[in-house]
C-alpha cells in the first residue's frame, strides 16, 4: 500500500489551511453582526431587501464581502492541504496571502465610497483568488507527480 511523507513545515499548511480560514471568518462575521445591528436587518434575513430595508445596498455589501469567503474556502482547503504535501512553505505563505486577501476583498467591497462593480478589487482582494490559484497549481503539481 502505498504511503505519504509529512513533510517538514507541514503543520504551517494545516494553520493557514485548517485555522487561519475559521479566524478569518469569525473577523468576517463580527463586521457582519456589527453592519445588521446599525443597518437593522434582522434575522431570518440573509440580506437586506430594497424597499423595506432602509440602507439595504449598504448592507448587502458587508454580507455580500463575508459571503464570498464562504464560496472560496472548500477548495482552497483541499487544494493547500494536497499542494503542501510537496511544497508546504510556499503554500502556507500562500495561505497567509489568501486569508489576509479573503479580508482585504470584504474591506473593499463594503466600501461605499466605491464603485460596487469594482470596489472588490482596490483594497487588496484580487490577493485571495491569486493565492488560491497558487494553491491549486501545487496541487495539480503533486496529484501528476503522484501518477507517473
């Protein structure tokens, strides 16, 4: 049967892979419970609705920055906990840029101030899809590795 080595270094992939994405979202959801108290959208509304929610496009904006941890995160996971296995340092650097960039992208979606086309991207979000695509460049490398 065949068998995996742990690399050395390995235990910083599980932080910034396993850890560091459940810190980040807890940072995530307090800025969101923070947005529904002030904006008073409450409960059992995911979003504020135009119309009866007074500042729901300011809202939805918070929640919509929180949200999109959500739809990065299962494959960021899989992908650093495959890719570490060969590379572990560079991909836990990688993990420390997508979690600060999974962050940076909420900050700057929530934004106002900002075009809502492009307020994602001018705070440092475009960081956490490049430090996912890292990721996933590993983990293609080390699953063809593991073919031959």
């Amino acid at each position: 049967m065949p068998s995996i080595d742990i690399p050395d270094g390995y235990g910083y992939v599980l932080l910034t892979a396993g850890i560091l994405p459940s810190v980040s979202n807890v940072f995530l959801g307090a800025i969101v419970m923070k947005a529904r108290k002030q904006f008073n959208v409450q409960y059992p509304n995911l979003y504020g609705v135009p119309g009866y929610h007074k500042n729901a496009d300011e809202f939805n904006r918070v929640q919509r920055g929180h949200q999109h941890i959500f739809e990065a995160i299962s494959d960021f996971r899989i992908c650093s906990l495959i890719g570490g296995l060969q590379h572990p340092i560079a991909v836990a650097v990688a993990g420390l840029v997508w979690n600060v960039g999974s962050v940076l992208f909420m900050l700057g979606y929530k934004d106002t101030a900002l075009d809502v086309k492009t307020a994602r991207l001018r705070k440092g979000g475009p960081l956490q899809p490049l430090a996912g695509f890292f990721v996933l460049g590993c983990a293609v490398k080390y699953t063809f590795n593991l073919l031959k």
